[in-house]
C-alpha cells in the first residue's frame, strides 16, 4: 500500500482535471463526475495494492468513474436520458485507452462552461480553479480573502447551475466570447499566481499549477490567435518564467525582480514574450493582460545594460487599474511611484488602500514595510514586516523577511 498511494496522488496531479473535464462534458454535471472520480481514486487505492498497478491509470480511473455515473444516472428517474449518452462515451473511452490515444483534454471547453453568464460573476474564476485545475475551496477562499463557507457555497450553487441549465460544454463565438474569454484569462492567471508564489518549490501540488497554467494559456492562443488579451497573457507568463532561474540564490534564498541578476533570465522565452506582445499590440486593443506584460517587458531593460523607466511602469499600472483594479495592480502602482517620486509618494498610495480589504494579504505589508524602512520608521516598519511574515506561506520568502525584520531590530 505504502508504494502505491504515492502513484496514486501522482496520477491525481497529473490527470484530475483532465478526467473531470472529460467526464463533466460527457455528463453535463460538474459535481456528478468530481464525485464519481473521487470513488474512481478510493478504489484504486483498494485495488491498485492486491491487483497490481494497471499499465493505463488514467484508462481504469476513467472506466471505474464513468461506470459510477451511470449506476447514479439509472437512480436517479429525472436524468434517465443520460443515461445512453453515458454509455456510449464509456465505450468510446475503451477504444481509446485501448487504442492507446490517451481521451480528449475538454479542460479549455470546461473554463469556457464555468465562465457562462447564468453563473454568478463572482464565483467564475474559483470555480474554475477548483474544477478545472484542482484547487480545494480553503485555497482558493485563502486566495480570494473570502470565507471558506462562502466559497464552498458558491461552488456548490454554481455546479448546480451547469446541471439545471445544461450548459453546452464548447467554446462560444460571437458576442459572448469577449466577456466569457476574460473571465477564463483571469483563472489561468491566478492559477499560475498560485503556483509561481511558491518559491522553495516545497509544495509540489502547487508548483505544477505554473505548467497547467502554461498550457492552458497557449491553448487558448491556439484556438484564440487573433484576441489580443489571450497573447498579452502567454506574454506575461513567459516573462515571469524567464526569471525563474534567478529567483533564488544557489543556497536556496530568496531573491527580488530588483535584485536579481538578469543574466540569469532565460532569452528564448524572453524573445518568445516580446514577440507575442508585439503581436498583441498590433491588433490595438489594449487590455490589462498586455498592460501588465509591458510592465514586465520594462524590467527587461536591466538585461539590456539600460535603467528602468519606474514612470512609464507606474503609469502601465495606472491603465491596468482603470480597467482591472486589483491589489495586484494597486501595489504595483505603490512601488514604482516609490522608486520613481520617493517612499513617502509610494507609501501614500497604500495608505489609500483601505485597510480592511488587505489585513490579509501578504504582499500589502511585505511593500509596507519596506517603504516605511527607507522612511526611517522603524518601529513602524517592523510591526509590517511581523505581519508580512505571518501571512507568508513560502519558506524562503519568510526567510527574506525574517531577515529585514532582524535587521531593523
């Protein structure tokens, strides 16, 4: 049991959200198919140790989840007519795990289907963070700075909603793209902001969120190249993976974008950004996705030899903001007004914040606490570091403000 439960948990974090996908779009009910697939995963791990691994996984998990909706389509007198269309997509999953071509990734479909109109706004992106990329409701309420009890009950209203209404699972045209294709942007994003905030790569769950994210993001310029804000997104990612590599010291520690050494940034993926945001830019129609991977293209004047132009990157943020006005975005502003005005014009602009709305968010009093450091505030500065460290879940970035916090006393 012992070596094959580590098999399992890999399987479920390299194939979850294709699985559910497959298996919503086939059932037309979210948490039919999440349920089902999680009695697939018990199974497995009752089976998989006395029977030995299956040379397929994702083929059994897939077989033994499809016949669990269909015993609980035949139960269920109201949706007896799926309960055909059930059997021929268990059928047609045979022949493909046979067959060796693995099932289709409907995870781009079921984005689409989670950003649908008859679904409360609010609850578009973490429902597709839990469905679609495997976020549990704690995470994405830590995320959203809201109740996990409220999440979970948003969630659970809006899975209800896919199965009422029937939504079909594709990709809309017309009119209804522009508003449904931010809305899928915006989860890829975040879902790669969970992944790429964890620094020590401790958490190996969240690590692999960047890849999906990745992946997602260039199916959607596969199937979208022409919309501007979905190559501004792939843009933005490039950017930020093109750091990695110089996001820690040999030794493991943390180190910020204004401290890193830009020769360590990857070029390939650095001319790929550049490319796809010159793209975008000449479709003109700006958005917030290519206004933040500008900002991220003027960090790359460092590696160039040339000084960063702080103006010109707060006043990107000031356009992000117009149209996207996230804490991301406000605290953007804040730092590059403070490099390019001084800490007390930066300093300023977070006070503005109202605090009630980033006691708990990280990012807040690490920026808070640096700017009220160059002003000389030290107890002040202090108290915003403790609680910068309270909030910071990466080692690595605790020990980086651990260190700010010694250093002050």
């Amino acid at each position: 049991m012992n070596g094959t439960s580590p098999l399992i948990e890999a399987v479920a974090r390299r194939s979850y959200a294709r699985l559910v996908s497959y298996l919503s779009a086939r059932s037309n009910d979210v948490a039919s198919a999440e349920d089902a697939l999680a009695d697939a995963f018990l199974a497995a791990l009752r089976t998989w140790p006395l029977d030995g691994v299956p040379s397929n996984p994702e083929a059994w998990l897939l077989h033994a989840a499809r016949r669990r909706l269909i015993d609980r389509a035949r139960l269920d007198r109201t949706r007896d007519a799926n309960v055909d269309a059930l059997r021929r997509a268990l059928t047609e999953a045979e022949e493909l795990s046979t067959a060796s071509m693995g099932f289709p990734d409907e995870r781009l479909k079921l984005l689409f289907v989670c950003a649908h109109p008859a679904i409360d706004s609010r609850v578009h992106t973490p429902l597709m963070l839990q469905v679609v990329l495997g976020l549990d409701a704690e995470a994405i309420a830590a995320a959203f700075l809201t109740p996990t009890a409220t999440i979970g009950q948003r969630l659970s209203r809006a899975k209800s909603k896919i199965r009422q209404t029937r939504i079909a699972f594709e990709v809309p045209s017309g009119a209804e793209l522009p508003a449904r294709l931010f809305a899928v942007l915006e989860a890829i994003y975040a879902a790669y902001g969970r992944g790429w905030d964890v620094v020590d790569g401790a958490d190996a769950a969240r690590s692999s969120l960047t890849e999906e994210a990745l992946w997602l993001a260039k199916m959607a310029v596969e199937l979208l190249p022409e919309e501007p804000e979905a190559l501004g997104l792939l843009a933005l990612m490039l950017y930020c993976e093109a750091r990695r590599a110089a996001r820690r010291t040999a030794a493991g520690e943390y180190v910020p974008i204004s401290a890193q050494d830009p020769e360590l940034w990857d070029s390939a993926k650095l001319t790929e950004a550049e490319q796809l945001l010159t793209r975008a830019a000449s479709l003109r129609r700006p958005g917030r996705f290519q206004l933040e991977a500008a900002v991220q293209s003027a960090h790359v004047e460092r590696r160039r030899g040339g000084d960063v132009d702080w103006l010109a990157i707060a006043t990107l943020y000031e356009g992000v903001i117009r149209v996207a006005p996230t804490f991301g975005a406000l605290l953007g502003r804040a730092a590059s007004v403070a490099r390019a005005r001084g800490p007390a014009a930066g300093l300023a602009l977070l006070d503005a914040i109202p605090l009630s709305a980033v006691e708990a968010h990280q990012p807040y009093w690490a920026a808070r606490g640096h700017l009220l450091l160059e002003l000389g505030r030290f107890g002040e500065a202090a108290l915003a570091f403790d609680e910068a460290i309270r909030l910071t879940e990466d080692a690595a970035v605790r020990r980086f403000l651990s260190a700010a916090a010694a250093r002050i006393r």
